[in-house]
C-alpha cells in the first residue's frame, strides 16, 4: 500500500470534478489525451477541437482510433461531431472504418429516428467497400421503419449506394423498395423517392423503367405535390413534365392541378410549374385570352422581379416558350425594359425578348420600343450598346414597313455620327436594312453619301463581318460611290490580312462589277484569292469565276454572275428548328435551356463511371507510373548514368501526357461530339461559311446567344452564287 | 486506517471515476452475449461484432465502462486502440472450441504483454458451460496457461452466457481486485 498522504492526493485528483480543459493550440497529443479522457466534457471538447483541426486542412487522421472510442454516446451532438470525421477520413483509412461498422448498425435501430437517419445517410456516403459489405440490414430496415423521416432519408442513400456500388444495390434489390416507395403514404418520401429513381435512371437506364412508373404514379404525383417541401416539388413537377397525358381531360386535370403553384415565391417551383403546364398546353383547347394563358404570363413577370440571376434563367426560358406561344407576353412588354441596374447579362437577354415580343401590328408599341431602344445605343457598354444597335435593325425589319424602317435608317446614321467604335454595328445593321428593302433607292442613297465620306474605312471599321458588308455595298450601288476603283483597292492591298468574309466579298464585289472597273484588278483579286489565301472557300469560288470568265461565249453567264440580286431579308431574328424547339420545351428550366442546346444524351442511358469507390483508380495509376518510372530508370542505369534524371524526368512527363489524354478521352465520352460531327459532315461550303461567319461574330462579342444577321446574307451570296454557276 | 478514509470518502462523494473494462476473446466466444447479460439481464441475439459495442453499466455502486470489441481475425489487430486506461480485461473462452484453443491462448499472452495492459485484472470466462462436452474451468486454464501469469491478478469462472450462470461472480471478483489495487 502507498503511503496515505500519496492515496490522499490521489483520491482528491480523481474526486475533483473539473474536467480538465484542452488549449486551443490542437497537438495531437494533448487531443488525443482528451479524447479518451475519463470525462465526457472534456472528451466532447476535444472532439471539437480535433474536427476544427479538420477543417484547418490539418491532418489528424491518426487520432481515428481514438474519435472513432467516441461515437457510442446518447449525445446526439457528439455523434454528429465523430460522424462528421469519420466520413472524412473513411477514405484514407478504409481499414479502421470497419471499427464503425457495428456502431452504424446499431445506430441504424436507436430509438432517435435522428440517428437512425444519421447513420444510414452516414454509411451510405463513405466510399469504402468494407462499410458498404455492411449495409444491407441498415437500409432495409430503414427502408420500412415506422418513421417517414428516416424513410425518406433511405430512398435517397438507394441512390447513393448505386452510385458506390451498383452490382451490390442490384444484388440487394433495394430498387425495388425504391418503387415501392413510390406509393408511400408522406408526400416526401415519395418525393424522394421520385428523386432517387430519377438519379438513378440517368446512371443507368436499364436500371429502371423510369417513363413507365411516371405514368403509373401520375395521381400519387398531383396528390403529395400539395403537402411537400419546396425541393420535393421542383422534383415532382420535373417528373410531372415527362408525362404525357392521355387524353385532353387529363391534360387539363393536370393543368388545374399545378396552376396554384405558379405563384410560389421559390422561381425554381415556378419554372418546374410552367414545364409541367406547357408540356400539356398542346393537348388542350385554349385561346390566346384564356385564363392559363394569362396565368403563365403573370408568372414570368413576378419571375422578372427576382434577383438578377434568376431572371436571366428566366428570360432564356421565356426566349424558347416564346418560340412557340409568341402571343403569351405581348401585352407586358414594358416589363423587359432594361433597368440601368441590371448587369449586362440581363440587359443583353432583355433586349432579345423585347425585339421578339414586340407586336409588328401595333405601331405604338413599335415607335415606343425605338425610342427605347435609342437610348440604349447611346449607353456606354460596348456589349449593350452594339446589342441595342443590332435591336435597331431587327426591329425596322421586324415591323417591315419602308416609312419606319426609314426611321431606323436616321437612326442609325445618327448615331453613327455619334461614335467611331459603333461604325461596325451600324454599319452591319444599315446593310441589313438596306437588303430588307431592295428597291429603295433614296435609303440606299443616304447610307452610301455616309460611306463615301470615309477615306480610310479598312480602319475605321474592325470587324470582318462590317468590312464585308461594306464591301458589299460598294458592289452594290457602285454609282453613289465616287472614287471607287480606289476605295477598293485598298482592300486589295490588304487582301492577305482579311479574314475570309472580307475576301469572298471583295472577290464577289470585283467579279460584279469587273466590266467598269481597270481589267488589272480583276487579274490581281482572282490571283491573290487563288494562290494568296488559305480559306479554301475563297481559293474555290475565285476558281470558279476564274473558269467561268474564261469559257468560250460566256455572256449570258458572266451577265447572271454580275446581275444576280440577293433574295430580301424578311427576319432577322433566328428560330430554333422546329426539332430543337420541341426538344427544348421538354427541357425548360435545365442547363439545356441556358445553351439553347437540346441535351442529346438524355435519356439514351449515359452511364457515369459505376463503382467509384475511391482510392483505387489513383491508386492504379500511380503504381503504373511508378513502375514504369523505375523500369526506365533502371534501363538506363545500365546504358548511361548521368542522363538518369533527365530520363525519368522525361517519363514522367510522358505519364502526364498519358493522363491527360486519359481525361481527354473521358471528356469525349460524356461531351457530346455530335457539334464536331455535324461540322464534318456538312462539310459544305455554306456551311464552313457560315461557321466561320459566327466565329467572327463572338470574337466581337456580339453574338450573345443570338447571331449575326450577316451571317444570313453571306451565306446567301455564297450558295446564291454557287446555284447560279451551274 | 486509508481502507476507511477511502470509503469514507466514497460514500461522501461517489465514485466519479468510470471503470473501463475491455471484453475481449476469439469471435463467437459470447462477448457480445456477455455484455448485454450484464447490462440488461437478458439473452440478446447477437451478430458476429464488426467493430465494437460499448455500454456504461453501474455495478456495486461503480460505474463500469465495458467495450465489448469484435474477435475476428481482421479485428483482433485493432484491439491494441482501447488498452490505454483499461482496468481490467474479460476474456471469454468457448469452452467447445477445443480447436481453437491454442489461439485462443495465443492472442491472450500476446495481448497480456502490453505495456498499457500491465495494471490490468484479468478474468477469464470459459463459457458455453451449458454445452456438452465444454472443457472444465481447470482444463481451459491449462489450455491457456494461465499458471504462467506472473505479477498479476487473475481468475477463471465457469460460465453460461445463455443461462446467466457464473457470470456474475466473475464480475463480484473482478470488482474487489479492481476495488482494492486502485483504490
Ligand atoms: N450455448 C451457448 N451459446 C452461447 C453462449 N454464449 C454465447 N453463445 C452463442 O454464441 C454465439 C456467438 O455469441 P456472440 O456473443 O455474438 O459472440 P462474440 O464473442 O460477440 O463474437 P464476435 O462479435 O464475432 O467476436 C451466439 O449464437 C450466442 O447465442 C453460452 O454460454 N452458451
Ligand atoms: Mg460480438
């Protein structure tokens, strides 16, 4: 026995109830010291402390043991705490997790539906085989455990243990509960349910038969629509929308059904909303002055008054229902005028909308939205400015009559008058006004006057899309020109710099009009645009004129080449082919919606990399280019000592390079290629021109989701031409 | 004269401090059967332990802090994580696993040579009694070598999890040893 006064000593240390704090300094000693400490405060607060140490990007991974000591406690709190580093540290130490694996399982039958669900969503989110081995009585039971809560939480780990594991969620077919989840008596777990099936499929769409439980559920869908959350029902309307109806009866029964939820204050509800709606409109009788008409039109405009995000989201999916209910928003016009403070990115969406909103029969509200639109060209954003500038013209052509269009005209010289950094846009917009009224020779005329005082205009205008039109011009009306030989000429000179619009312009234009101009300059042109330019378009098109001008007996051929008159512009405002509309209807308020660019993997069953339980695939490789670094390695030892870093440094590069081509791979199976392919395919020469039209126009930066009207007409020059050739 | 200061002491306050006692032994020997005998008195269907269960039990006016840990193969390494502070340690045998007697034996003296495990008690249960042909207390003890341990207290009981026999005075003696080595 110990003398007393050492038991005396003893006996007060451990009777004293202060449990001992721990510093804020975080070494793994003093921490782990804690976490196993006699005292829960003090085991509590170092567990606190070592999670902080966590988030500090600190690693305190070995103290896994001993946080791990910690997850058996009746404190909820604390349970969540060690939950939390036991799910960040489960994939650097695969192995200790397996010390969890029962306190999961028990976990997974507490008392606290709050921990049953903790554990269940906890052990479904470690990527770590071992664990997964296990979770098979968890989830069942909690697939069927009393509480609502705890179910909707296991519908969704489903999903996730697909993602991990797929063979094994086959192999336990738990899919199965998920289906039957769906006729669960809580409108969540349904929801959730809805949600998980829907991850699900995209993984892999053999998995479920997605599009046949939609029509199987259609009224478990309308019932728990009213009775769950905000997210529930963004997802249950997004279902909603895949379904077709049956007949107009139901289509209108769904209508009525969703309409109340068009006023919910959350933009993502509404969207969802209006998908569902107009996925049925087509099935069911209504007129342009029906109440769901008024009721869908109301809803974009509360959605205008949402943050500026929101609304950009917004615009662009109005921009598409547009396209097919051209009539729904006309009345609110007003709303789309652009605040000066909404960013760029609004105001360049707004201004889109008010050129395809406005009504073409109603002259006040055509006169309203020029001068509207005036003010715009006269702001400072470049980007806004050349937006509002092209408006201008979209707008004369849109309404068609000469009188206004002739107003639009002053409008434009007007400004033009204003600024140089605008004469690109202006001039662009002049020409398609001009091509929009053939025969008017007096516009023809003011434009040209304007033209003809610039001494310098391979300058003053920047763009290849404006230096083409004006070349154009000049091959158009040749007499309001004075000093025209010249004019082109300096084009000829510059020949070699342009970009290949500006080319196949200039050629076109000399081609015209080569009778009246010095035969030295067609020479040179058909010389420079054969052996001086890499567009091969150009090269075949001077060609072409080449053989042409030199057939025996030719007139009549040489006279269509010269005489030919381009077809009138009656729209200038691009239109989605009726199949990209369709599809895009069905993908309103999706990342589609934004890129105008129909998803074309959805549904055809993409399948996302099936296990990714983590660790291995790293792992792998870098194995494999260890072993490969040390079999050159030691290659080369045998050959030459001294480059030995060098090699390796070299093979480490090639792994790199490996790797990277790795990614690129993997970028080409989910991207969609079908851009590249349709480009080699169509291979035309339109085609290529028209790409390289648009090239053009974003480095300008004024093709924002629209396009360039330019490219219209020359893509009509270059197949008009071609036609007329043979 | 400190035996009744102590207790004097005791009966004031309480014994704040918790009593941690690791049950260890190969898979299926009843450790998990144990525990639950212990802390509900009632026979618990049990699955194999991938990890370990942990519950606070009072017992005689101590609280006893039991980690009941897994005895497969793949979890026997990690049983070195919970030695710290551990007072005692309760190491069931399956007394029909004649087999596996030998590493039963292994794992224990393996075990008992760790530096954190020095002050430790040792109790050893040779369970399963209510099976025929489970090997007496004695012949486990020979099995394990017990008789080798030096400079530690020790005891084998006969037990039956499944029929609640011996269990508890194993425990009683565990916690006199306990009571009087830290007290
Ligand atoms: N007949 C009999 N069976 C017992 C006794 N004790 C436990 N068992 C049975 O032995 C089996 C294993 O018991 P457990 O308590 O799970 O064994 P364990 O030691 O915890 O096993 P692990 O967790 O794998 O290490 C169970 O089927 C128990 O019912 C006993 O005293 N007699
Ligand atoms: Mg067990």
């Amino acid at each position: 026995m110990p003398p007393l006064d050492k038991r005396i000593k003893k006996f007060l240390k451990d009777s004293i109830r202060i449990a001992p704090k721990i510093s804020g300094k975080g070494e793994l000693s003093e921490l782990r010291t804690g976490l196993v400490s006699q005292y829960p405060q003090t085991r509590k607060d170092a567990i606190k402390k070592t999670i902080q140490q966590m988030t500090l990007g600190k690693d305190v991974s070995s103290l896994f043991p001993d946080v791990l000591k910690n997850i058996a406690t009746i404190d909820v709190e604390q349970k969540k705490l060690v939950y939390l580093y036991v799910m960040n540290y489960a994939e650097t130490h695969p192995e200790l997790c397996i010390l969890a694996v029962n306190t999961f399982i028990t976990d997974a039958q507490d008392p606290n539906p709050l921990i049953r669900c903790m554990a269940i969503r906890t052990m479904s989110m470690i990527r770590v085989d071992k664990i997964l081995e296990y979770i098979e009585t968890p989830l069942r039971r909690t697939l069927h455990d009393d509480n609502a809560y705890v179910r909707k939480t296991a519908v969704i780990c489903v999903a996730k243990l697909f993602q991990l594991n797929k063979d094994l969620c086959v192999e336990l077919g738990v899919v199965e509960d998920l289906v039957n989840a769906l006729d669960d008596s809580n409108p969540l777990v349904i929801a959730n349910a809805t949600a998980a099936l829907i991850e699900i499929h995209n993984m892999d769409m053999d998995a479920v038969d997605l599009s046949s439980l939609i029509q199987s559920h259609v009224s478990q869908f309308l019932l728990a629509l009213n009775e769950c959350t905000e997210w529930a029902r963004i997802i249950i309307l997004g279902t909603l929308s895949e379904y077709s109806a049956k007949d107009s009866l139901e289509a209108q029964d769904i209508i009525d059904r969703v309409t109340a939820h068009l006023q919910h204050v959350n933009p993502a509800v509404v969207l969802a909303t209006i998908k569902v709606i107009v996925r049925n409109l087509p099935q069911i009788e209504y007129s342009s002055n029906s109440l769901i008409m008024k009721r869908l039109s109301s809803a974009f405009v509360s959605l205008m008054s949402t943050p500026p995000e929101m609304q950009y989201v917004a615009l662009k999916n109005i921009r598409i229902i547009l396209e097919k209910y051209p009539e729904l928003l006309t009345k609110e016009l007003r709303i789309f005028y652009v605040k000066f403070n909404d960013p760029l990115y609004v105001k360049l969406e707004k201004i889109d909308i008010l050129v395809r909103l406005v009504d073409p029969s109603n002259l006040k509200q055509c006169t309203l939205l020029l001068t509207e639109l005036k003010e715009y060209a006269m702001e400072y954003e470049p980007e806004f400015v050349s937006r509002a500038i092209q408006a201008l013209s979209q707008l004369g052509i849109k309404y068609a009559q000469e009188s206004f269009v002739s107003k639009v005209l002053d409008i434009l010289l007007e400004l033009l008058e204003r600024q140089d950094t605008i004469k690109d846009d202006c001039c662009i917009s002049l020409c398609d006004l001009l091509r929009h009224c053939p025969g008017n020779d007096k516009m023809a005329k003011q434009v040209c006057a304007v033209f003809n005082t610039w001494s310098n205009p391979e300058v003053l205008l920047q763009s290849d899309i404006a230096k083409c039109n004006y070349v154009w011009l000049l091959g158009q009306h040749p007499n309001n020109f004075s000093d025209l030989e010249s004019k082109i000429n300096i084009f000829i000179e510059n020949f070699v710099q342009e970009e290949a619009l500006t080319q196949m312009s200039l050629l076109m234009t000399i081609v015209r009009l080569h009778a009246t101009l010095t035969g030295s300059m067609l020479q040179s042109v058909l010389e420079l645009a054969t052996q001086q330019t890499h567009e091969l378009d150009v090269r075949d098109m001077a060609m072409m004129y080449w053989r042409c001008l030199s057939m025996p007996n030719n007139e009549s051929l040489v006279n269509d080449l010269c005489q030919n008159k381009l077809p009138m512009i009656s729209n200038t405002l691009e239109k989605f082919s009726p199949e990209v509309l369709e599809k895009l209807l069905m993908e309103l308020g999706t990342i589609s919606s934004i890129y105008f660019k129909p998803d074309s993997n959805r549904r055809k069953g993409k399948k996302y990399v099936q296990n990714i339980v983590k660790g291995k695939h790293i792992e792998e490789l870098e194995s494999m280019a260890k072993n490969e670094i040390s079999s050159k390695a030691n290659d080369d030892v045998l050959l030459d000592f001294d480059e030995r870093d060098d090699v390796t440094n070299t093979n480490a590069g090639m792994l790199n390079t490996s790797t990277t081509l790795g990614d690129l791979d993997d970028l080409f199976d989910f991207g969609p290629s079908e851009d590249a392919t349709q480009i080699n395919t169509n291979d035309t020469k339109a085609v290529q021109g028209l790409k390289e039209l648009k090239l053009g126009g974003d480095s300008n930066g004024i093709s924002s989701g629209g396009k360039n009207n330019p490219d219209v007409s020359g893509g009509n020059i270059v197949s008009q031409d071609l036609l007329d050739l043979f | 004269m400190g035996n009744i200061f102590s207790s004097m002491f005791d009966k004031l306050w309480g014994s704040n401090k918790e009593l941690r006692i690791l049950i260890l032994g190969l898979d299926g020997a009843g450790k998990t059967t144990i525990l639950y005998r212990l802390q509900i008195g009632e026979v618990v269907t049990t699955k194999p332990t991938i990890g370990f269960n942990v519950e606070t039990l009072s017992y005689k006016n101590l609280k006893l802090n039991v980690w009941d840990l897994g005895g497969q193969t793949s979890i026997r390494p990690y049983w070195r994580c919970y030695y710290a502070d551990t007072a005692a340690v309760i190491f069931v045998v399956d007394s029909t696993d004649k087999d596996r007697m030998s590493t039963a034996s292994k794992e224990l003296h393996l075990m008992l040579q760790e530096e954190e495990l020095q002050d430790a008690a040792l109790l050893v249960f040779a369970n399963k009694q209510d099976q025929p042909g489970a090997l007496s207390a004695s012949e486990v003890s020979k099995e394990l070598n017990l008789v080798e341990l030096k400079d530690r207290s020790w005891s084998i009981v006969a037990s039956s999890a499944i029929k609640g026999e011996g269990i508890t005075e194993g425990l009683d003696w565990l916690i006199d040893v306990i009571k009087e080595e830290q007290l």
